[in-house]
C-alpha cells in the first residue's frame, strides 16, 4: 500500500487533465478525493473527457465525475462541489493533504496559489506559538496545465519555495498559461477556432456537405465558420490550408499531452519529490521533456506579503476591525479591500473622505464590501497583508 491510498486529495478542475489525472489516482488505490468544477460538460468535450458520454451532455463535471466514480470504485470516498473554488471556505481547503490544480483560468490559479500561502503562513503562526521547530504539515500543491503540445507542472511542497507567482515570468504571456484540456472557451489562435467549429458544428457540417471530409464544400464550410467564430475574438490567419491541415488529421494531439502532465503529477505524489519544482514538457518537433529547480522571485508580490487571522465580532465597528488591524501588524493608515470592492482606503486623503462616513458603521451592515479575507496595505510598508477573518457569520 503507497502513501496515496491514506491522502486527502483536493482536485480543482474535471476537464481533460482532470479526468487523466482521477484515472492516475484510481489506479494507484487512491481512497478520499474531492473534485471541484462549476462548469457544465458541452458535447465538444467528449473527444478528450473520456470519463463522460453523451447523455451527459448539461450536467455537472464534478457530480458526474463522482457518480462515474462511484459507479466503479464504491471503496472511495468522492465528494463533489459545482461550485467556483472560491467558493470554499478556507477551513474546508486547508484539511486537505494535497491539493491539485488544473483549473483553464489565471485567475481561479492565482486564487489557489493565494490560499495556499494563507493556510501556510496561519500554520506557521500556530506552530510558532507553541515553539515547535519541527516541519510543518502544509499542503502540498501541484500546478499543471497544458497548451496543444506544450505542458508545465509546478510544485509548491512549503512556504520556502516559490510560490506559483514567482514562476509567471517563465510564460511569455500569462494568459497563455491556461490548461487546453478542452476547447478553450475563448481561443487565442486560428486552431482553436477551427477545432471549435469542428467539436460544435461537425454534424451540421456534415448534413449541409454531405460525407467525406475532403469534399471541397466541406472545407469552405468549416472555413467560413472558422473566419466568422475568429472574427469576434480578433483573431487572424485562419486559412484554407490549416482547415485542410486539421482534416487531415495532422492536428495536435491535446490528449498526449494532458496524459503526460497527470503522469508527472501522480508520480510526483507517490515519490513525494519536492527538490525539482518545475517540469516542462514539449512535443514540438523533438520531444522535449525537462525538470528544474526555480528560485523565489524577488519581485513577486505574493512572497512579500503575509497572512495573519483575527477573532472579531461583526457588532464592533470598522473602525475598531481597523484598530485591531493595526495593533497586530504595528502599522498605521491601512487601505482595506476585498474581492468584492474596496472596504476603506486612509490614503490618499481626497479617498478616505469618500470611505469615512464607513467608520462607525458595525461590520454586519458592510456585508455587501466585506468578505472571509481582507488585503491590506498601509502607508509606510512596502508589504500587504491578507487577513482571515474568524468566525465568519455576519
């Protein structure tokens, strides 16, 4: 029995290199797993989610990634959640022993990253308290993402390795640095919107040409609705000759390379290898695959900051919340914002006028700006801070 089969595994992400990697960890005997996906399967994902069918298509990818599971493997314990990770609560998120991120968004990525670091830096507070020196028991996340013949996996064993923000600079663009486990829901080049009109509109196509993908009409067709579907995302160089190229079937094999990237992620976890925190792979021309060390950025924002967890009572005012704030961190003047808005701001001086009349009001009727975790910066530190709020009931 490997280590796997005791670990609680939180997986974020139900697309193509989700499902590669259920498929690993049921392999290796894997027992609790909770799987996290708002979106709904569509009928172009069938081609790379090999865990949904047809009569899937509207539901959930999470609940039914579950229910497959269930179906199958009744011994594991599966918990689904339809929701937006961000929706977690930081409590729930931080009783995991692994967390896996294959999410097709910066931003849900860069939340993850965040909360990681959170949950670190409080365990590094509780510890320090009762002045252990041990380790600590944190979270072990894992990064992996795709793009046609292209795929990363970044690991972040503690709060001494990069965080995922330090390693943003490799990418050329960072909005590239999103998983093609499906057809991306916005395309960023001509093959994805030739792909797009080939996994939505084939049937289409193929009623109004008639058989045989070589037919002439049926390259005029997919090329017109290729130009349009490129079009509204200003996206240029969709010609003839690719859509020829991709009926071809000389087109990228997305599936290689989402099996390759579950696979460094399971082996990842099974040798628990944390040294090499970077793994790059590439089947363009030579396959290519390579693993290295990175360094913490120097300029990254998120390692400078620090997290730290008040007790407060949503009766008190946000004046005294600002007062407790500032006691803790030694600091004065902060600027508070959340994800919903900003909550006060005491510079510059022509804003804070607009944030004043806030002051005496108690937290429960800020509920609309507030939430479970504050940013703060303040005037006279080049550092932020992300405050926990607990409990949290307003």
């Amino acid at each position: 029995m490997n280590k796997m089969t005791m670990e609680n595994i939180l997986l974020v992400g139900a697309g193509g290199l989700g499902c590669e990697v259920i498929k690993n960890l049921l392999i290796q005997g894997i027992q609790r797993l909770t799987i996290v996906d708002p979106d709904i399967i569509e009928l172009h994902n069938l081609t790379r989610q090999f865990i949904f069918r047809y009569n899937d298509v509207g539901a959930n990818k999470a609940q039914t990634a579950a229910q497959r599971i269930k179906e199958r493997f009744k011994h594991v314990e599966v918990i689904a959640i339809p929701t937006p990770i961000q929706e977690l609560q930081l409590s729930k998120i931080a009783e995991f022993d692994i967390i896996i991120s294959v999410v097709d968004n910066i931003q849900a990525r860069r939340w993850i990253n965040l909360t990681t670091m959170v949950i670190w830096q409080q365990r590094q507070e509780q510890e320090g308290t009762k002045g252990r020196t041990t380790k600590l028991q944190v979270p072990l996340l894992i990064d992996g993402g795709s793009q046609e013949l292209f795929g990363h996996v970044r690991v972040v064993g503690d709060e001494n390795q990069p965080c995922l923000e330090c390693s943003l600079p490799l990418f050329a663009d960072q909005q590239v640095d999103v998983p093609s486990c499906s057809i991306p829901r916005e395309p960023k080049t001509p093959e994805d919107c030739v792909r797009y009109v080939l996994n939505t509109k084939w049937e289409d196509i193929a009623k109004y040409t008639g058989p045989g993908q070589q037919d002439v009409k049926v390259i005029e067709k997919v090329l017109k609705d290729a130009l349009q579907y490129a079009a509204v995302y200003k996206i240029h160089n969709v010609t003839r000759e690719l859509v020829r190229k991709i009926l071809n079937n000389d087109n990228i094999n997305v599936n290689t390379t989402n099996a390759i990237v579950a696979a460094v992620i399971t082996n990842i976890i099974l040798k628990r290898e944390i040294t090499i925190n970077f793994y790059f792979y590439s089947g363009e021309g030579n396959t290519v695959f390579d693993n290295f060390i990175i360094q913490k950025h120097q300029d990254c924002f998120l390692c400078q900051g620090r997290a730290i967890t008040l007790n407060v009572d949503y009766s008190q005012t946000l004046q005294e919340l600002i007062d407790q704030i500032e006691t803790h961190i030694k600091s004065e003047g902060v600027n508070i914002t959340t994800e919903e808005g900003t909550v006060y701001m005491a510079s510059p001086e022509g804003l804070q006028k607009l944030y004043r009349n806030r002051l005496g009001k108690p937290l429960r009727e800020l509920r609309d700006v507030l939430g479970e975790r504050l940013y703060v910066t303040t005037r006279k530190e080049n550092m932020w801070y992300c405050v926990h709020l607990e409990p949290w009931k307003i």
